[in-house]
C-alpha cells in the first residue's frame, strides 16, 4: 500500500486532476444537451396543449349553442301548449258562463 502512494506523484496527481476536470466538462455538457431537449420537448408540448386547449373550447361554444338552441325550441314549444291550454280554459269559460246566463235567463222566464 505504501508503495502505492509513493508512486503517486505531482505529475500523476495533475493529470488525474485534469482528467476529472475534463470528465466534468463532459458531463456538464452532456446536462446542458439534455436541459436543452427538454426545453424543445417543454415547448412542444406546450404548443401542442394550446392547440388542444383551442379544439376543446370550440367544442364546448359548438355544444352550448346547440344546447341554447334545443332549449330555445323546448321553451317554444311548452310556451305553445301553455297558450293552448289558457285558450281552451278561455273558451270552457265563457260556453260556461253563456250556459249558465242562459239557464238563469230561463229560470227568470218561467218564474214571470
């Protein structure tokens, strides 16, 4: 063991000093390509969520304008049978207030 660390001397150490600087150089660089790839990759998918984002919206506006629109028609139509329905009573009414005016004209009549 000892002979080992006698053999290791200035030169050797500063050449493995240089060797790990370089081997640190290398992975630092290695880092930066793979920081740099996940930016594009971050702003692809960025790019493509916002797409996304836009078809889901237009989605969305298409489906409430139907939705506006079926509701629309329903309301039409419930607003329809309500008028119906007050002219029926409208006229229910008034053959029952004509029957009755005239069975109490007949009742006057017989009563003189």
């Amino acid at each position: 063991m000892e002979a080992m660390r006698q053999s290791w001397s200035d030169d050797r150490l500063d050449d493995l000093n240089g060797r790990v600087d370089a081997l640190s150089d290398r992975v630092e660089a290695g880092f930066a390509r793979v920081d740099e790839k996940f930016e594009r990759q971050e702003e692809r998918m960025e790019r493509r969520f916002e797409r996304l984002d836009g078809k889901i919206d237009s989605k969305i506006d298409a489906a409430t304008l139907e939705l506006r629109q079926e509701l629309k028609e329903g309301f039409h139509q419930v607003n329809s049978r309500f008028d119906a329905m007050q002219q029926t009573m409208i006229r229910v009414g008034g053959g029952l207030i004509g029957v009755l005016v005239a069975s109490g004209a007949g009742l006057i009549a017989t009563q003189l």
